[in-house]
C-alpha cells in the first residue's frame, strides 16, 4: 500500500510546528515520526494537537502525515489503528452534536467565517441566545458546545482549526478507502479497517464515495452464496491467512458507517442490511438493524427495531453490541452515541429508547446530564415550554413519564451533587433538591446503603500511557 503524501508535507520537520501549537509544538515532528509504534507518542501528540487545546491549530497541517503514516506499506497493518485513531479524535470531538442529525457543511462553513470576522463579544452574545432558544437538545448541545470553545482566549481559531481539519480528511478519503482493502486491514485485534470505518463515517459530505468504498471492499451487497468461494488450505500459512480475513463478511464497523452515510433510495443496500440483519451473527445483525433505522428514520421496517430490542436482551446487551460497532469519542460512550442516533426514527423509536435510557442515567456518569436532558425532552417535550415545578406536581403523568423520573430519583446522593445535572432538572421546572424531587414525583426516600471501605489495596505502579491511549487502549470501543 502507497501513501499518496502533499509534496509540501513530505517531511514533518519541514513545518513550523512551534508557530502554530505553542505548547508542545516543538516536539510534534519527532512525535509523528513515532505514531505508529508507540502508543505514548499517540497519546502526547493527541494532548497537544486535540480539540479545543491551543495546538489545535496545527492539526490541519498533521492530518497528511497521519493519513501518510496510516497508509504507508512500510507500517505493519498491526500499527496502522494508532494513526488513525487520533484522526477519529479530530473529526469526532464533539460527536454528540452529530446525532442524531448530521451536520451541515455549508452551515458550517458560514458559521466559522461568520465567527473569524466578527466582534468576540457579539458572537458570545449571540451564541449565548441561540443556545437558551434552541428547539431541541441536539441543537442546544451544538450552541452550548460552541460557546464553551468561543469562550476560551484562542477560541475563534480553534473553531477554524477543526473545520479545516475536516476538510483535510475529506481530501484524503481516497487513501483511506484503501485501508478498507486486504487481509491484514480487515482481520484481527485493532483492525485499521475497522477504525477507517469509523472515521470515515463523519465524513458525511463524501457519502456517495465512501458507501460505494465500503460496499466494495465488504461485499455487501452480494448474497453469500454469490460471494467467491476460498479455495482450500494447502498449507498452515494458508489457514492462517484465512482465520486473519474472516471470510468476507463486512465490519460491524462498516455497518455503522453504512448506516450513517447512505440514504434511503439505497433500495440494494436496503435489502443487503436486511440480509445482515437476519443473519445468524449476533453482532452483525444488530448493527445492521441500528443502520436501518439512521437511514430510513420515522419510515424504519418494524422488524429492525424489534431486533435491536431483542439484541439488547441478549447476554452482551445494549453496551456490549454498541461497543462492538460504535465508536467511543472522547467522554461519550458507543452506547450514548446510539441511543442519540435511535432519535433519528422519532416516535417509532419511542419505546426501544426508553428500554435503553434508565441504564445510561445509572450508569453513564460521564453523560448522565446530556442522557437525561434528553430522556426529559423524550417524555416532556422540550425544555423551552417552560414548566414550573406546580405543573408537575398537578400533572397526570403516564407510565412512560414516571419510568424516567423514578429512574432519577434514584440516583445515589453523588449524583445530585453534578450541577449540570441539577441545572437540567431546573430546565424543566423540576425540583433541584433530591428530597423535593422524590417527594413530587411519589417516590418515598430509602436510607441509603453505605458499602464499607475496602480494605487498602497495594498501590498499582505507575502508567506510562494516559492521555488517548488511555482511553483507547484496547481497540476502538
């Protein structure tokens, strides 16, 4: 495999590093020279370059020798994942904004050259206005994201930053579709095939290309009794080679891509996901089944919807199937980012979200507020009607309703301690206080059980990895 590099970026050490990321720029050439062998290289570069932090503004110059690096013969398929997993950081940085809608590029580009070339405190103030009248939780959640980066010393540049460091991948969606190709790509642990899906999957304006890409090299699209037969192991090295490939089934990855880049007049993919779908592979078809409903929404076939459910009954359950074909991105979970996209079918989907979100409100404690902001916007409309705490306490809410709200009165005292989660509450008029909230909702309040401390382990030796290999270790779930 041949990287196709910029000739202008052929050498790292040919960039001005320390102009553009200040802190740490200095050492960004030697550390992309290392990226794809050592996972603390991956992690510092990630520190230094991710979004919003003030070298942001270098990533749009890294991302041709991290594609470079990713496609290059001369990196063992086994290293190519470290590359392109921080390519998935840059692009994804705030993936909740991206579900269950996805962006639109156009918009986008208006927005930061409406930013770049106006009075800082005019953008905040307005941001400040869209984010309070936002019609829905995914709009809030993109202002409100917005102004958290506007509201930092280098904030308008790094908005520019992450728009042209999504431009730049888009000029190198053909290098990446290679990595779609071949054996050693698609087959075992940290598979640069399954981490290219899902950076190609935000790459939502070449669409048309991509689907075609990942259709291709999947086969997809061909029956399985039309796909080529594998002739017979003649060797060990041949059985070898062909436990590596696994056949030529597509990645559950794939799968997630295809679901957030095809659209609905796909009528053979359509029918291949189907195929996927009531395939005996248990992951497979879950995923293909959570593709149908992003790309056919309030118009999904029933029977997808009931397999995701029956997936979610399953031994693995629903964290155990998103984990397997959803990328996890920064503090959101694979889980988090499906239940979101699952909005895509509205009201069809009503009740497959609310079997999904008592287990992320208890659980997700990361993206409780984001969880239950959304589950109260689910139940109660969205939080602009402007509810006060009497017309809770009068209404006659139905079983779907006090399913979410006994859901919250029974997190632990910790949690109400979380002021965006209390700040959530109040958005919807509802009491802020545990107790008042427990009370108007008809929960009676437990005594708390306190576990004993535990006895005192020996202290762990130190981690050379933190940072995104901390997160990512492991492979992309």
């Amino acid at each position: 495999m041949n990287a196709t590099p910029n000739d202008a970026h052929d050498d790292p050490a040919s960039v001005d590093w320390a102009a553009l990321a200040p802190e740490g720029g200095e050492r960004i050439a030697s550390l992309l020279g290392e990226v794809t062998r050592s996972d603390t290289a991956l992690s510092e570069l990630h520190d230094i370059i991710a979004f919003p932090a003030p070298g942001h503004t270098a990533a749009p110059r890294a991302v041709d020798f991290l594609v470079d690096a990713a496609c290059s013969g001369q990196t063992p398929a086994t290293d190519r994942w470290r590359p392109l997993s921080l390519l998935l950081e840059l692009v994804s940085s705030h993936a909740e904004d991206l579900f269950p809608e996805p962006r639109d590029l156009a918009q986008w580009r208006d927005e930061v050259a409406w930013i770049v070339s106006t009075d800082t405190e005019k953008v905040l103030a307005q941001y400040r206005t869209w984010a309070e009248e936002a019609p829905d939780e995914q709009q809030r959640r993109r202002m409100a994201n917005r102004l958290a980066v506007l509201e930092l010393p280098h904030g308008a540049a790094a908005l520019q930053a992450e728009l042209d460091t999504f431009e730049a991948l888009r000029a190198r969606v053909p290098d990446l579709l290679e990595l779609l190709k071949g054996a050693g790509n698609r087959g075992g642990m940290d598979r640069a095939g399954e981490w290219v899906s899902y950076l190609l999957a935000f790459l939502t304006p070449d669409a048309e290309r991509i689907v075609a890409g990942i259709t291709g090299a999947s086969q997809v699209l061909l029956a399985k009794d039309l796909r080529p037969s594998r002739q017979a192991a003649s060797s060990l090295r041949d059985m070898m080679d062909q436990a590596l490939e696994g056949g030529a089934e597509p990645l559950p990855a794939e799968l997630f891509a295809l679901g957030a880049l095809a659209g609905p007049d796909d009528i053979d993919l359509t029918v291949a996901l189907t195929h996927q779908m009531a395939g005996g592979n248990l992951y497979n078809s879950f995923a293909a089944s959570v593709a149908l409903v992003m790309i056919h929404g309030s118009n999904t076939p029933r029977e997808a919807l009931r397999r995701i459910g029956r997936g979610g009954g399953t031994g693995s359950g629903y964290e155990g199937l998103f984990n397997e074909s959803w990328p996890h991105c920064g503090e959101r979970s694979p889980q988090v980012l499906g239940f979101l996209a699952l909005g895509r079918a509205g009201d069809r989907a009503r009740r497959l979200r609310l079997d999904i979100l008592p287990g992320l409100i208890k659980g997700e404690e990361d993206s409780r507020a984001l969880v239950t902001a959304a589950g109260l916007e689910l139940v109660l409309g969205p939080r602009t009607r402007g509810a006060t705490q009497e017309d809770h306490l009068s209404a006659d809410y139905d079983e779907e309703t006090l399913k979410v709200l006994w859901t919250i009165a029974e997190l632990p005292a910790r949690a109400w301690e979380d002021p965006e989660l209390r700040e959530v509450l109040a958005a919807w008029g509802l009491p802020e206080d545990p107790e008042e909230f427990r009370a108007s909702v008809g929960v009676e309040t437990e005594p708390e059980v306190v576990e004993p401390p535990a006895p005192a382990a020996r202290p762990e030796p130190p981690q050379a990895q933190g940072g995104l290999f901390g997160r990512l270790f492991g492979g992309g779930r």
